[in-house]
C-alpha cells in the first residue's frame, strides 16, 4: 500500500508542476511544444509502476541464468 500511495503523489506533483507551467507560458508557439514534453513525463509516471516490475524480472532472469 505504501508503493500505491507514493505513486500517486508523484502522479499528483506532476500534475501540478504541469498546470504551473501552462499557467506561466506567455504564448502559444511555445506551449504546444512544453505541453508535449509535459504529457511525456506524465505517461512515464504513470508507467513507473509497470517499468519498475520489468526490470525487476529482468533482474531475477539474470540471477537466474547466473545461478
């Protein structure tokens, strides 16, 4: 549970760092691009979850292999 909760915090920063960053932006050429590189950390966090537990397969696959 407390792998759940801190996942969401880091969900919830993000999403508050990005509404303060559209909120600085003072003109639109600029704001498509900072939208995209946002959205991108946003999918990562969201991902984290299923990233962390591939590599901790690929770890026990090594250890497995050296053993």
């Amino acid at each position: 549970m407390d792998f759940l909760s801190g996942w969401l915090k880091s969900v919830v920063l993000v999403i508050l760092i990005a509404t303060f960053v559209d909120l600085l932006l003072p003109n639109q050429s600029m704001q498509r691009y900072v939208k995209t590189v946002i959205s991108m950390f946003l999918l990562l966090t969201l991902l984290q979850p299923l990233l962390s537990l591939l590599r901790s397969d690929a770890a026990l696959d090594e250890r497995l292999a050296a053993a």
